[in-house]
C-alpha cells in the first residue's frame, strides 16, 4: 500500500471537508482532469498512473460528489419531499411508496418534515431548491393558510405535485383521497347499523381533507332525511387523543347523548373509547365508533376500530407517477388531479 509522504499528510490534514478532485490533483501533481479520467478508468491513463491515484484517494477517504456530477450533465436525479409530520402510518406508508417508484425511475429522495409550521415549510422549500430537485412532493402543513412560497417553484419550472393535503384551487396538480366519499361510506354505514344521533369530531376546516370529510357526514345524514345537530359537531384544532378524551366528555353531557361517533382522524375516536371505557358504556351496543386513517392500532383496540383506509403507499406511487409525467411534457402539461377510491374496513366498534 502507498504511504503518503510527510508533506501529503500534511495537506490532507488540512482538509477538514471531503477530498475533493481538486485536492487530490494538488497532492499527486496532476490535472484535476487526469484525476477524474483515471478515477473513471479512462484507457488514455496509464495503469500506474491509475493505480497511485486510487490509492492516494483511499488514503483520502475520497468520495465522488455524484451530485455534482449530475449536475455538471443537468440533471440532479433528486426528488425533494414535505411532509407534516412523520407520526402514525399514513406519511410514512406514503412515503415508502414514492421511494419505491422514484428509485425504480432512477431517483434520490430528499425528505424535509414541516412538523405542522408553516414557516418550516417554507424553508423546507428554499432548501429542496437549493439542493437542485427536480421535482417536489408536498403535503401541507396544518398552519398553511396561503399558497404564495410555492410560487418560486413553480417560477423555475419545477414540477409541484401536491398529495393528500392540497390548495383548493384549480390550476395545481396533487393526488387526493376521495374523503367525501370515505367519510360518506363510513356513516352511512353506521346509519344502516340503526344509529341515529351521528356526533362528528371534525378536523381544521382549511384543509381540504377535513373540510370534505365534513362535508361527506352532512351528505350522508341528509340522504336519510336526518337534520344536522351543531352539538354533535366537535371542530379539533388537533386531531390528537386527548381531544377526543374532552369532546366525548362533553358529549355524554348532553340531554340526549350520541348513539355513535365518526372521527375525520382514527386518534380521538381512539381517545373517546377510552373515556366510554372509564364510564362503563358499551360500544358498539351503545355508542358505535367508526374513525379515519386505518392506523395500526385500529386491530389492536377493544372492540377493534371501523376506519376509513387511505390508501397511502398507492398515493405515494401516484404522486411520483404525476411528477415523471409533468418531468416529460414540463411545457404543456395541464394541472392534474388524481383522485383514489377509499376503503371502508369494518370492524367491531361498529357492527351492531
């Protein structure tokens, strides 16, 4: 094995970053394109020649910088991805799905989370465009009210697709669940199940994702000719346990109480059995439950919880699949929207 002279040693202390071409070119007195050549196994280097600078660049820790490289060809292969939050299954089963699709398209994926802010995700979108993406992938943040810092990706020419929580507005694409129709399927499915006091914890009514939940529970009383009780409607800035645990309290409280609940999210339903669990209420026989989301825990409670599947890991093939399509016609590619059917799994928190 070649042993650096004093003086290589010297200079590769001093490198306090990755070695570089250029570094190694300094080192062996070369030209920083004979060094590339030769790391490349050019047939125009001579075997010795090749063999001292591989083995400078081992003694180096030398890494090629591919990104560089790709973008010196103008391309960067980076697909940049939002998410909210990393919690539960949903974005992560999302998220696996476009990992598969972008890899087998011959993708990296950057992925920033917002954790809910608003401003984390507009400097998660300074930072993917920094990084030379070629695309991004983004669900937005609960705290996201206005749209404008998508602008500049859309500015450079950057394919913008959107999934699960997406603008209301026309002129984006983005892959969605049918949540009308998902929230639609689960209460009419515990209206066939003889209940008739449907309470509701609804999720923020900015995103679309609630807002049409909300809107498939009304649907759904109305095509029974049931009208829509305000104190059955509990609005949850956060979908979390412990506003579930606080929303059944209050409900139970009322002069004629629920005979079921239908959550836009599985975690406060999950808090609500909890608290029917505390006071000796008997689910499904007294209050049915029915969520949203299809978490993992949803088999494992006592009754096990009915939900409303989201399909992530498909959404995550979609959105990837929206993005190469716009990658390929950049120039007239009009917004699109993909919509997935849900999946309604029954279980026996709602089967009476």
């Amino acid at each position: 094995m070649l042993t650096l002279p004093h003086t290589h040693h010297a200079v590769a202390q001093k490198l306090n970053k990755r070695a570089s071409i250029t570094d190694l070119a300094k080192i062996l007195n070369l030209s920083p394109s004979t060094i590339s050549r030769a790391l490349n196994g050019h047939a125009d280097i001579s075997e010795a020649t090749k063999q001292r600078v591989w083995e400078v660049a081992k003694e180096l820790n030398y890494q090629p910088n591919h990104l560089a490289a790709a973008l010196r060809r103008g391309r960067s292969n980076m697909l940049g991805v939002i998410v909210p939050h990393i919690n539960g299954h949903f974005f992560p089963s999302i998220m696996h799905g476009i990992e598969t699709v972008a890899s087998k398209a011959g993708f990296n994926v950057m992925i920033c989370q917002s954790n809910e802010d608003v401003q984390r995700e507009k400097n998660n979108i300074d930072a993917l465009l920094n990084a030379q993406v070629e695309g991004i992938l983004v669900s937005l943040a609960r705290t996201t009210h206005d749209f404008q810092h998508f602008e500049k990706v859309r500015q450079q020419n950057i394919p913008l697709v959107f999934f699960d929580r997406m603008p209301e507005v026309s002129n984006v694409s983005g892959v969605v669940l049918d949540d009308h129709q998902g929230a639609y399927m689960a209460v009419r499915h515990l209206l066939e199940q003889g209940c008739r006091r449907i309470a509701h914890f609804a999720g923020p009514q900015h995103l679309n994702i609630y807002s049409n939940r909300h809107k498939g529970y009304l649907n759904a009383l109305q095509a029974f000719g049931l009208p829509h009780d305000e104190q059955l409607m509990h609005f949850l800035p956060k979908l979390q346990q412990n506003a579930g645990e606080q929303a059944m309290r209050e409900l139970l409280q009322l002069p004629e109480p629920p005979d079921a609940i239908f959550g836009s999210g599985d975690i406060p339903v999950a808090g609500a059995l909890e608290v029917l669990h505390a006071q000796g209420i008997r689910v499904p026989q007294d209050i049915a439950l029915a969520g949203f989301s299809n978490e993992p825990f949803t088999t494992l409670t006592t009754p096990k919880l009915t939900s409303v599947d989201q399909r992530g890991e498909q959404m995550g093939h979609s959105a990837v699949q929206l993005f190469l399509q716009m990658l390929k016609r950049s120039d007239n590619f009009a917004p699109h929207r993909v919509v997935l059917k849900p999946q309604l799994h029954i279980r026996e928190s709602s089967m009476r």
